[in-house]
C-alpha cells in the first residue's frame, strides 16, 4: 500500500506523525515521507531522529494553499493531522481556529484536487460529534468538507476519508501526562471534573494503525471510527495513584460527561472493530457503504446508535490501563 509511494502529512512533527513516520520506515519502503509543519525548530529536533533518505522537511501552513499546493507534487498519499487543538485557546481565539481547521481543511482538499493525489484522510475527534466548543464545531465542519470533496473529484481519481478517535494515552495536555505531574510533585489529591465522567482510551501506536488499515478500506467519504474501550476518569485516577484520595472540582466550560464518537442521528455501518459513518449526501458515483474496498460487509445499523464513551461495552481494567500506559508512567 505504501511502498514506492510519495506521502504528506501535514502537521507532521507532532506525536502521530512521529510515530507514523516510524511505522512506515519500519514496514514499507516509501519513495518520499514528505513533512508539512510550521514549526522550524520541530522539525530541525525531529530529523535529528528521523533521517532516513527518504525524509522531506516541508516549512509551511495550511492556511497557505500554493505552499501546500507546491508541497504536493507528486504526492500519492496525504494525512491530515494538522489542527488547532487547545479548547480553550479556541475559545479565546476563534478566528485563528477558523483559519487552521476549517479554511485550511479546504486548502488541503484544493491542493490534493489539483495535484491528482490518489487518498487523503484527515484526522478528527470526538469533539466533533455534537460539539459544544469551538474546536469541535471547526472539526465537524472540516469532516463535512473532507466528506464532500468526494463530489468535487470528477473524473480524478483522488478520495477522502476522515479518521475519528478519542484520547491518546500520554498526549501532549491529555489527563495521564497531567495527572503524573501531580503525582511527582507530592500532591496531597487528585482534581476529578466529575465522580461519574469517562473516556475512550486508545495508544498511539494503535490510532496510527488504524488510520493507515483504512487507506485500503476506503472508498472515499466514510468517517470510520475504531472500537476501543473506555475507562472512568475515577479508576484511571486510581490506578495511577492508589493512595490519594480525590477532589471533586466540577465539569469545565466546553467539557462533556461522556465523549460521543457516534451520535444517535448519524447513519452508521458496523463492522467487526470499527464503525462507518455514512455520508448525509449522495455523490456522483454509487457507493455501498456496507462493504469496504477490501470486500469485508458490515451491518447497517442505521440511525439510532450512540456510541459514547458512558454506554460502551469494552471497559478497561486498572491492570489493562497501565499497561497501555507504562512508557508514559
């Protein structure tokens, strides 16, 4: 899938790309691993690490088109991980938001269209799902772009897709990197938002997996969304730091009891380790959802179905947790 091919990945000094850089060094032989980020001194850092002969460093933004346009000739293959993240840095600063997730969301599908790029995933979140802050709303309008490009393709061969997940175990601001500051610190207790809140947890490793499975699945317009467990934020608190006892602080502006990754409105196919959300418009060219491009058939389960992270089936363990968690503990 991927030898011999030429690939982009925009924000791509940041921990996915790292990783998905290291994977794909590891188990094919690309012609080009192109990075695209804005950040001079990451990206200095990360090909100190990763100088391998197929490794391209690419200064640019996605606010900027013709940069992304020049940086993707040739291109075969292009991930999306660039974003504005912080919430409440959204908050503060809507229109900058704006310009990164959405307006260069469209940059980035512009710039794949005129260079005949073949597939392009864009990376998402659960906050796009109802969203209720600003960069969930910027996230949910980027999908809705990515989702609709695949009707501007015409007679191109070039498709999109977007990749939802929840909380990777040891990000940059996530609750495990957090909580360890406290711990090492000698706190005397640990702030809980809420006694009953939860997430979906998943590695990495196993997010970029599952991002690069679904170049061969897609047919272009699915958000697929992994099948991964979830954990009381009380438990993970627990098995972090079994002695401390904790404070409840109360739900934070912009913050939800529970992550939702499917919503009871999307129309959704179900597939053994994974689900499909199916677009809400009809392209040009006929597709059934209910079989991947690999063949494999899911289940329509239509409209309905929530999955969130409060009325999931796969719950972690204590045990199960810092395992999945060890090199960042």
């Amino acid at each position: 899938m991927f030898n011999n091919k030429n690939i982009l990945i925009t924000g791509g000094t940041g921990s996915f790309g790292k990783k998905y850089t290291d994977i794909i060094l590891s188990q094919y032989k690309p012609n080009k691993i192109i990075v695209f980020s804005r950040d001079e001194l990451k990206q200095y850092e990360m090909a100190q690490s990763h100088n391998d002969p197929c490794m391209r460093y690419f200064i640019g933004d996605v606010r900027d088109k013709q940069r992304l346009i020049e940086a993707m000739d040739g291109v075969d293959i292009v991930i999306h991980a660039a974003a504005l993240k912080h919430v409440p840095v959204a908050e503060y600063n809507p229109m900058e938001c704006i310009k990164t997730n959405i307006d260069g969301a469209q940059n980035v599908i512009d710039a794949a269209l005129k260079n005949e790029v073949e597939k392009v995933i864009a990376l998402s979140t659960d906050k796009a799902s109802s969203p209720i802050n600003l960069y969930g709303a910027t996230k949910l309008a980027s999908d809705k772009l990515f989702v609709a490009a695949n009707n501007m393709v015409g007679k191109k061969k070039t498709r999109f897709s977007v990749v939802r997940y929840g909380n990777v175990v040891g990000s940059r601001g996530s609750v495990v990197p957090f909580f360890k500051k406290l711990i090492d610190e000698g706190v005397k207790e640990l702030p809980i938002t809420d006694p009953e809140m939860t997430r979906f947890l998943i590695t990495l490793e196993d997010g970029v997996k599952f991002v690069l499975n679904n170049f061969a699945r897609m047919h272009g317009g699915e958000i697929f969304i992994p099948k991964i467990p979830s954990m009381k934020m009380t438990e993970l608190a627990k098995a972090m730091a079994p002695e401390l006892p904790h404070k409840i602080i109360g739900i934070r502006p912009g913050e939800k009891m529970h992550e939702v990754m499917i919503t009871a409105d999307d129309r959704v196919v179900e597939f053994d380790d994974y689900y499909v959300i199916t677009p809400t418009i009809q392209f040009s060219h006929v597709v059934d959802f209910t079989k991947n491009a690999l063949g494999q058939e899911g289940k329509d389960i239509g409209i309905g179905f929530e999955y969130n992270s409060g009325n999931n089936t796969e719950w972690l363990t204590r045990e199960q947790f810092l395992e999945m968690a060890k090199e960042f503990l």
